[in-house]
C-alpha cells in the first residue's frame, strides 16, 4: 500500500522523499511534516511497494525504518540502491541497534534518525540530506560543463588545424607558381629587360614568396603533427652528416654575423636508425634558431655523444640574447613570437621550437631548453638507446 501527495516549494528546497515504515501513523506524520517543508513525499509500508513507489517517482531519498514487518530494512536500502545507485538513504532504528546503525554508514547510508525523534531532527537530516543532493547534482552538471567545454575545445583545435593544413597547401601552391613567374622576370627568361629596376622587383617578390612558401610548408607540417598524420620512416643515416649538410645552409648567416659555427661529434658515432629528413626538420629549426639569436662574433656549438645510459644525447648552445625564464612557455607555443632586438626584421612566425618539440616527439625523444636572458640557449635532445642502429659501431661511411 502506498500514498503520495505533491506539495509546492514554500521557499524550501524541493526533493522527493521516499518513506518506507510498517507503523502507518508514523509514516503519514513524518509525510506530512516532510509535506509542510515543501517536499514531495510517498510512503510505504513494505519492501514490495517501497520498489513500485520508487519506480513511480524516482526518489532522491528514502527514509527506511530498520524494523519493518517480516524484513530487514537494509535488505530494502540494498534493493533501492541496485535499482537507483544516486538514491541517498536514512535508517529509522531504536537506540538498542546503536552497532547496527555503524554498520549501516559503513555500508554507504548517509544518515539516521533514531526514534523516536522531534520534527526538528527530522528537517535537520532532510536538510543535510538536500544539501548533499545539491551538491551532486551542482557537481554532476560542473563535470558535464567542462566535458562539453573540452570536446567543443578539442572540436575546434582539431578544426582550425585542419583548416591550417588545408590553407597551408593551397596557398604553398599559389606561391610556387608566383616564384616560378618571377624567376622568370628575373632571369630574363624570355629576353633582356631594359630597365634593371623590373629585375630588382621580380627577384624581391621571389623571395618573399620563397618565404611565405616555407611559412605555408611549416604551419602544414604542424598540422599533420598535432593530428597524427605525420608519420617516421625509419632508416640508417648518418647523423653527423645531417647535421652539416643542413648547417652548410645558413653558412651565408654565420659569416655575415662572423661567428663561431662547431659541430662536435663522438669519434665513431653509430648511425641511427630514425628518419633523417625528420631530423634534418630539428636541426633546421634549432640551427636557424640560433643563428638568428646569436650576437655577432658570437659561437654555436653542437655536440652529439652516446651517454653512459646508452641515450643519444644532442645539445646545441649558442651564446645569443637568451629567453628570459617568463617567456619560455611563449616560445614553446605555436606561433609565440619573441622578437629580436638585434634584427628587428627576423622575428619570424613562431614555429621553430614548437615544430622542433613535436618532430622530436614524433621520433621517441624528449627536448629540453636551457636559457636565461643575455646568458644564450642550450637546447638538448635525447633519444633512447633503440634509435642506434645493431651492429653499426660508427657511423655510416659516406
């Protein structure tokens, strides 16, 4: 047997109470007392119609007398707990089943009422119980805000790199066909131009689209590392090789800043077994790095050696300009520009550390950056023992 009444709010948090006691009179006071707070309340009066109630409203709490006819109330808590896990459950018990009630907190009942009990105690753990309620449901829908805000963010990452990509390859395309008309101007392909000033222009607009070519290549490359398209083709190479072959092109930069450019290779470096072009992307970007940072008459060095762990090591130090502690995590982020106060002109588009970073990832290692402002840049490389090729005690003979 069951009854229920739906009473509005009168300024009181609405919740709805499920009563479940063989004492009818009781059943119906607490009802109406729970009623006059402004709660929807039904009552029971066994473990059968205490089920059928629940399915009917979907309490957020019971109040469950220990005691009932024929069961045992918690055999009851334990059934409405199975059919609705968020229910929050109050034992009624009497003083004699004071270890009986610890029992019951321990197996995850919220709070009890020991009888007989004033109207007071009564809306006090109805109270904390709404309270609690509150809470998880506040708690409930903070988690489903941020897991919405986190797919939408991670929605529009994925769209704007995307869309970068696809800008990236439209535009490199457009800019070749630019370069190749200019080269055209330039060179005089098609016959002597009278006035040297055209040839001027033309080969400036190369060059300029030359750059924005390389822009367009990085911002596509970035996102094919932030998707995962990018992939590694694993070969043996040789890594010193890489390394001054891609050095050999910004040998005009080192001699016009007059400085200090070493490479200092292990004797008898093995080779590694990684993808070189990928390495070649690292090193353009650290070595470019570096270069343009770099005070004049100043020194770069890059060393690679394998550690006592067995780890590739590569670090490249310069004595540059430095980045000041507060600005480190800006230079790691796409697209973070520092500037440079010895050529205002080379500032660049912020891609070389964040680029070098996830081509280094994408190869099993980890990159690290050591800087202080005016005090120059190490960046260091490391990568595990698996990258060195088996039986390759040097590195491959050219």
């Amino acid at each position: 047997m069951t009854s229920e009444t739906a009473a509005s709010p009168a300024g009181a948090a609405n919740i709805r109470v499920l009563v479940i006691d063989d004492d009818e009179d009781a059943a119906i006071g607490v009802q109406e007392l729970l009623e006059m707070e402004g709660h929807t309340v039904a009552v029971a009066y066994d473990g059968t119609a205490a089920m059928q109630a629940a399915v009917m409203m979907n309490p957020d709490v019971a109040i469950v007398d220990l005691r009932l006819k024929g069961e045992w109330g918690l055999d009851v808590v334990q059934s409405l707990r199975d059919q609705f896990p968020d229910i929050v459950n109050v034992i009624m018990t009497g003083e004699s089943d004071s270890t009986t009630v610890i029992k019951a907190l321990r197996q995850g009942v919220y709070d009890y009422l020991t009888k007989p009990f004033q109207p007071d105690q009564l809306i006090g753990v109805v109270d904390r119980t709404a309270e609690k309620i509150r809470l998880q449901e506040e708690r409930h829908r903070m988690m489903n805000a941020l897991s919405s805000a986190r797919d939408t963010a991670e929605l529009a990452s994925k769209s704007k790199t995307e869309f970068l990509t696809r800008l990236s390859g439209e535009l490199g395309d457009q800019f070749s066909s630019i370069v190749k008309l200019s080269s055209v101007i330039s060179d005089q392909q098609l016959g002597p131009i009278d006035n040297p000033g055209y040839v001027k222009c033309a080969a400036g607009v190369s060059d300029a689209c030359r750059r924005l070519s390389r822009i367009m290549l990085w911002i596509g490359e970035l996102g094919q590392l932030e998707t995962g398209a990018m992939k590694a083709n694993n070969a043996p190479f040789d890594l010193e090789k890489t390394i001054r072959g891609v050095s050999g092109v910004f040998q005009q930069m080192i001699d016009a800043k007059k400085l200090r450019f070493n490479i200092n290779c292990e004797t008898n470096l093995p080779a590694l077994n990684s993808d070189a072009e990928h390495f070649a992307r690292i090193f353009g970007h650290l070595i470019s790095n570096a270069v343009k940072f770099s005070k004049p008459s100043g020194s770069i060095e890059i060393t690679a050696l394998v550690d006592g762990f067995g780890e590739l090591r590569i670090d490249i130090a310069d004595e540059g300009v430095g980045i000041p502690e507060k600005q480190l995590a800006l230079a790691m982020a796409p697209f973070g520009r520092l500037g440079n106060n010895l050529d205002p002109d080379s500032y660049g588009v912020g891609l070389g550390l964040p680029l070098a970073e996830k081509f280094v990832k994408l190869l099993g290692g980890r990159m690290s950056i050591e800087s202080a402002e005016n005090s120059g840049t190490r960046v260091q490389l490391l990568f595990a023992k698996d990258i060195i090729c088996e039986n390759a005690p040097q590195a491959l003979s050219a």
